[in-house]
C-alpha cells in the first residue's frame, strides 16, 4: 500500500486537533476510521508519528511530516482548484500578488473588465509586501505579481516587465500649510516633517534629501503613512497611483520642478506557463493603465508569454 493523499489529510487534521475526537468531527468520519487510518500511515513509515495513544504529542517524525503534508496538501488543493476553474471558465484562474497601491486603486477596473469578457474566471488577489510577492512567484504559489522594486538574487527564472509608471509627489493634510498652498515646490518640504521610506531615495532634491537625513519616522504601510500625515506635521513622499482614492482629508501635490517617476513591475516564473486567464488578465491590465495614462514611456523588460 502507497502512501495517499487522504493518509496526509487525516494526520493533520489530527496533529492540529490533539484528539482523535475532535478530528475525527472535522473530517466527519468515526474516530476509529481516522485511527485506522493513521496506523496505516504509520505501518508505510516504519515509525510512530505521535508519541502515545493520546495524539497529542509528535515524534521528531511527526514534527517533519507534519510541515511536508501541510504544503503537499495546500499543493494538491491549489492543483484540484486549478483544474476545475478552468474547466469552469475555459481559461483557467489568476493568482497575483500585488503591492497594496495597486491592489486598490488598479486592480478593481482590471477585475471588472476581466470578468465583462469571460465573468467565470475566479481571481485571486494577495495583498503583500514587495518581498512576500516575489517570494511568492519565485515559489509558484502565485501565477504573476506586481512590485515596486526588484531583488531578484539568486531567481534567474524570474522575468520582469516594467507595466506602470507615474510620477512621485508629495501626500499632504489637505488643510495643512503645504496641501493649502496654491504654488508647492520640493524646497517647502524644510517647513515640515518627512516621513522616510523608500520612495524618498528617487528624489535628488537638496531639500528632500536634507529632510531624509534628519527624519525620525520610517513607515513602510501606506495606511499607516496616510493617518501619520493626516495629524498636519508630516508630510511623505507618494507615487501617483496611491494618490487615486485618497480620503477627504488628505491631497497628493505635485510640486513645481523637476518631476521624479516611479516604475512598477509585472513579473512572473519563466519555469510557470501561464493559463489563458492570466495571459488574459494582464493583457486588460496594460490596456487599464494605458487608459489610465500611466503606461510606460517605452517597453523595458521581457515580453510575458502569450
């Protein structure tokens, strides 16, 4: 007998659960099924995965095998869901992870007229950071994502795209001296308080770079920059997508001068070949951002699999 994918299934369904009662509740079979079929599991191995009848306490086997089901078993979902999305929409699904300015102010247009064309493909849409979402392409558990940044050491298999540029301004209480001011230029920021993060390294400003220097918050969430600034003191370097949906209280400027650009990038594992959704899905997103006319000035990067 080989071990199967349903022996996996009730090992952790029980590690997690500590019983076998309580285990057994969640995979509505008896409890003497589910011992059953952890001693098979245990007779295919050689060796006890818990340590007494109880199950509640894992073997230094059990601690291994219960980290190598989780992921083989969130493996096998993903693939069953897989196949029967596309079997439902003839194109299959689209997994991205997506930097938190686009995830809401490009994502929603992107989703509506993706679904005006084929409405049964299912989207899945990861809300992450720069890192988690090349992490998450790099290990295939998303089909693209959309970053800021790239650091890509060590992933040759990862391909990207520049999909979006827009300019960089500056995130002001609207009612502050800087988000009242009917002239703005970069030297005002000397009036206030800078938020530092990333951003603040594509501005070659003497006074943004002075302003960088002597700041004393870094904040990387766009949120919690937004409620930081909204108290009148701060001020923080924004791109201009983030600017879209801002609340009342808060204005994006773009001050008078030089003008400063922001690229975000599409990137994708070359070892991946992408389904018709996804191939689908950025295509209506480069005819989104184009609309949006935040397309980029030329084309820099691989061309995504068609």
């Amino acid at each position: 007998m080989a071990i199967k994918t349903e022996m996996l299934r009730y090992f952790v369904e029980v590690a997690e659960a500590g019983n076998l009662a309580n285990a057994a509740k969640v995979l509505k079979r008896s409890p003497a099924a589910v011992s059953m079929m952890l001693k098979q599991f245990e007779a295919e191995l050689g060796a006890p995965l818990f340590l007494t009848d109880r199950k509640n306490q894992l073997t230094e086997l059990g601690v291994h095998t219960l980290g190598e089901a989780k992921r083989e078993l969130a493996h096998f979902d993903g693939t069953v869901t897989s196949i029967v999305h596309f079997a439902e929409s003839g194109e299959g699904q689209v997994r991205a992870a997506v930097i938190p300015a686009a995830a809401a102010n490009l994502m929603p247009n992107v989703v509506k007229i993706l679904h005006k064309e084929n409405p049964n493909i299912r989207v899945d849409i990861d809300d992450l950071t720069n890192e988690s979402a090349i992490a998450g392409v790099r290990a295939e558990t998303v089909d693209i994502g959309i970053v800021n940044e790239l650091v890509l050491w060590g992933s040759s298999s990862i391909r990207h795209s520049v999909i979006l540029t827009d300019r960089i301004g500056l995130l002001c209480a609207r009612d502050s001296e800087l988000g009242r001011k009917v002239n703005l230029y970069w030297s005002d920021v000397a009036k206030t308080r800078m938020i530092s993060h990333f951003l603040c390294n594509k501005i070659q400003e003497p006074e943004i770079r002075k302003a960088v220097t002597s700041a004393r918050l870094h904040v990387m969430s766009a949120l919690s920059i937004q409620a930081f600034v909204r108290g009148g003191e701060y001020v923080s370097p924004m791109p201009e997508l983030g600017g879209i949906s801002l609340p009342s209280d808060l204005v994006f400027r773009v001050p008078e001068g030089n003008e400063y650009w922001r690229s975000i990038y599409l990137i994708w594992n070359d070892n991946r070949k992408p389904t018709p959704a996804t191939v689908r899905f950025c295509n209506v997103m480069r005819r989104t951002i184009a609309d949006m006319g935040m397309a980029p000035k030329s084309d820099v990067g691989d061309v995504f699999p068609s």
